[in-house]
DNA sequence: TGAAATGTTGGGGCG
DNA sequence: ACGCCCCAACATTTC
C-alpha cells in the first residue's frame, strides 16, 4: 500500500464520458491527488437495465473515444467489467485510492448500487464524493409553491427558467495528473459491438461517438437549425433536430453546455422551442428521480388494470416496420437501420402500438430500450407513460394520433417515407401515406402488391381508433 | 405535441 | 331579383 498522502482518488465514469463539464472531474482534480479514471461495465447482474444492443455499439465507440481523449492529457482509462458494488471497492484496494468521485445516479437501480457502495466504502474509511453531471437542476429542489413535485410540465418548465443554471461550466482541463494504472480489460474482449451478423452498419454511417463528435453535432445544429427549429423539427424527411440525444444520454456533452451554446447562437421561438426540448429531457429524469417505479408500473394507478393485448405477430410487424401503415413502418425501420428515431415518428410509431394495436407501452419500450443509442431510463419511460396516457401530463386516451393524417401534414412530399420504405417509392404522393386507398393499376403501375412486395394494414386508422375509443372509454378519470 | 363530428357562415350557381 | 341549395372554409364540440 502507498503512502496516505501520495495516494490518489478514482474518478469513476458512469454516463458522463467527458472531459468538458464535468463535475465528477472537476471535483476530483480539487482534491489536489491523482486522478485515476475508470470505467466498469455492470452488465453481468440481472435485475437491472444494462445497455441494449444498440447502447452498447455506442458505448464501445465512446469509450475508444474518451480513452483517446484521456492518454492526450496524460491519464489512463481502465477498465473493469462486473458488479460496481465490487469492482469499484477493488480497485480502490489496489490502488490505496482515498476517495471515489462519480456523476450522481439517476435510475432507480443505481441510486440504491450507489447507497450500498458508499456505505462499503465508509466502512473501509473510504470517501464516495457525487456530483451533478446528468441534470441541469438538482431535482429535489424544483418544487411547486406548496412544497411539491410538479407532475406537469409547463410548471416545472417555468420553474426552471426562474431558477436559472447554477454557476459556469467547468472547461476540460489541459492534464489529468495521474498515477500508474492498475491492470485494465480490453475494450475489444468486451464484445459491444455485433460481430455476424453486423447490424450495425447504418449506426456506423450515421453517428460519431464520443466528446469531439457531441461538440461537432452541436455546431452544426446551432449553425444550419436552431433559428428555425421550432418551425422545422416536426418534419421527419429534414435533418433539422439537434440529434443530440445519444451524446447527452452517454454524457458526452453536458446539457449545461449545449443550453448555454444555444442561449449564445440563438434567439426567439426557435431557441424557446429548443430549451424547452432540454427541458422535457430534464422533466423525464424529475419524474423518474420522484417516482423509482416509473419504468415498470403506470403513474396512474387505474391503468394498471388495463387489458392490453397479447400479439406477438402484431407486435412483431410493428418491430420489423411490416405494419402496413407507410410512416409507422419507415419509422421503426429508421430506428432499426440507424438506432434512432425522428421525435415525431417516435409519437406516432409509439401511438400506434398503443393505440390502434392496443399492445402494452411496456413492450414498446423494451424494444426502444434495445435499438436506440440514446436509450435513457427517464426520457424513454416517461415518454411512453406520456404516450399511453397513463403518465404524467399524458395525452388524453382519445387522443390518437391518425398515421395516415400525420404523414401528409409532415411529410408531405413523402421524402422521409420513401427514404426507409423504397417498395414504395414509385407510388405518387397522393397514395404514399395510405397505399391501400390506391386503385389496382395505380399499385400496378408502382409496381406494389399489397399483401406481397408490402403489407395489408396490419389494423387500419379509422378501426383502430375506434376499437381504441371503445377500449380506453371508462377508464379515463376513474380511479383504480 | 390529435382527429373527427358537428355547427356556422358566406359566396356562387341556378331555377 | 330572389330564394334555395351546395359546399368550402372556418370554428366549436366531442371523443
């Protein structure tokens, strides 16, 4: 064991792999110690959410990323793999590390992994220092006037802005003092990313990982989107969104720092419309922070009794993007090629399953939970519930939303449509969104043949919605 | 961050 | 010239 005073501090990278803005780094570069970086992937215990397929393909490549960010600053990046609760513990023994420094958890599992590793640690004489580095509020601290938590969500957006951010970011430092490393996996052992059959090529033609490719996206949003953003980010066929979300939901740029950009660069409805976007990320973690349960049980208690419907075919078609309904396919087929989904086509993809298909949100949200790579708890829970209506300030169960209907008014000249379902591209606008309403040499013409080179609806709009009326009517406002 | 049904109004074709 | 009807356009209500 080293000398007390010559003994460094972990700092232990969880969902927050960057070197600008980050608190868990800042704090502990202050204890004026070496810093010895670490990352370890908890994904062998059931019991919890690891990281989808998707999620991992990211993490392998942001990882490669900050351990190429960290050796140009001086510091190593270790890496473990197994129970936090252990591996931590053992390598603060290893390296007679005196204090452990992470971002502060969010998910309700790693909340209780966190409480359980700071008291083994006490009990080692050991320090467990968290920081806020998800969050851009502290959520216990965002109350309503009677000393409440907000359950909707302009309240809690005016709430924010009242409050204001607290305190500059802190900038990545020039070099991370550190000690020696102990012995370190090998990210390729790991396995993130797919080997046969490698799905995984359209993430690659799509996305940059990692801290530098955050701040490039950020750029480029700022530069050609964010003025228009609240007139343009409704239509899918249009790279007008930010595309942030994986970046933030690996922590590769702080919410802090994009906020702070976009107040710089813009002004108006587009930056409204923008910061409030950051906002409902911010609602989703607020609700998961004050109520553990919300991936698994529904806000609303009488929704628990809800008959959803066993459909593994339906449910199957839905995944595979082989509904029949031309913008619910091409948008589970955009998240399947690229992990990623358009927010709107998310809305519209997510009612259909709930809605029309009458399948619980829950199976959504697994199969989300898997293909995204910005698969985040709140965010992708809490926006479920929202679309079920059965979370906080949900839609209305009779509000449903008509695929056909949404596809005209957003994607008008069918570009997005056409972009993930080609068998449907000759088809002229006007039956783009609706195939079946085509007359037979129309299709022919098009070379479609429904029920062969395309699917039959697997439930078309207008019976959907009205099965879904008849199913929701009654449970609306009636408590369990 | 809805859609559909229903109600209202006003212009224009037409007997 | 007038009343009637149709219907588009918009507003309101309902689910």
């Amino acid at each position: 064991m080293m000398p007390r005073d010559a003994a460094p501090v972990l700092l232990w990278l969880r969902a927050e792999l960057r070197l600008d803005d980050n608190p868990a780094l800042a704090g502990a570069l202050a204890s004026g110690r070496q810093v010895l970086p670490v990352f370890v992937l908890d994904d062998l215990a059931p019991g919890h959410w690891a990281p989808g397929g998707a999620a991992r393909w990211w993490l392998h490549h942001s990882l490669a990323a900050l351990d190429a960010d960290l050796a140009a600053r001086g510091a190593p990046l270790v890496l473990r793999r197994g129970e936090a609760r252990r591996e931590i513990p053992r390598l603060v023994a290893e390296t007679g590390a005196l204090e452990v420094h992470a971002g502060d958890p969010t998910e309700p599992w790693a909340r209780h992994q966190m409480e359980a590793l700071e008291r083994d640690l006490a009990g080692q004489g050991r320090r467990l220092v968290l920081h806020r580095a998800r969050a851009l509020f502290d959520p216990d601290a965002i109350r309503t006037g009677t000393g409440g938590w907000f359950s909707v969500f302009s309240p809690f957006a005016r709430a924010c802005h009242a409050r204001g951010l607290d305190g500059p970011p802190c900038p990545a430092p020039a070099h991370i003092p550190s000690p020696p490393p102990p012995p370190s996996d090998r990210l390729a052992d790991w396995s993130l990313t797919p080997r046969a059959p490698d799905w995984a090529s359209g993430l690659a033609a799509t996305w940059r990982p990692g801290e530098a490719g955050a701040r490039a996206a950020l750029r480029a949003f700022l530069d050609a989107s964010l003025a228009a953003y609240d007139r343009r980010r409704d239509v899918p066929g249009i790279v007008a969104t930010s595309r942030l979300s994986p970046h933030l939901a690996w922590g590769e740029i702080s919410p802090r720092r994009v906020w702070l950009a976009a107040s710089g660069a813009g002004q108006g409805r587009g930056l409204t419309s923008f910061l409030n976007e950051l906002l409902w990320r911010e609602f989703s973690q607020y609700l998961l922070h004050h109520h553990p349960h919300l991936p698994e049980a529904p806000l609303r208690a009488e929704f628990a009794r809800f008959p959803w419907r066993e459909d593994p075919a339906a449910l199957r078609a839905w995944q595979r993007g082989r509904t029949g309904i031309p913008l619910v396919d091409a948008g589970m087929r955009e998240l399947w090629q690229t992990g990623w989904m358009h927010n709107r086509v998310r809305m519209i993809t997510a009612s259909y399953l709930v809605k029309h298909l009458l399948i619980s949100w829950r199976e959504g949200a697994a199969w989300f939970w898997d293909t995204l790579v910005d698969a985040d708890l709140g965010s992708n829970s809490a926006s479920w519930q929202w679309v079920a209506g059965c979370g906080a300030d949900a839609a209305p169960y009779f509000r449903i939303f008509n695929p056909v209907l949404q596809g005209q008014k957003f994607d008008p000249d069918g570009a997005y449509v056409r972009r993930f379902v080609p068998e449907l591209a000759p088809l002229p606008d006007r039956f783009l969104h609706a195939p079946w309403e085509a007359p037979e040499p129309v299709l022919a013409a098009a070379r479609v043949r429904l029920g062969g080179t395309y699917p039959r609806p697997v439930v078309l709009p207008a019976a959907g919605r009205e099965r879904a009326l008849a199913a929701f009517h009654g449970l609306d406002g009636i408590p369990a």
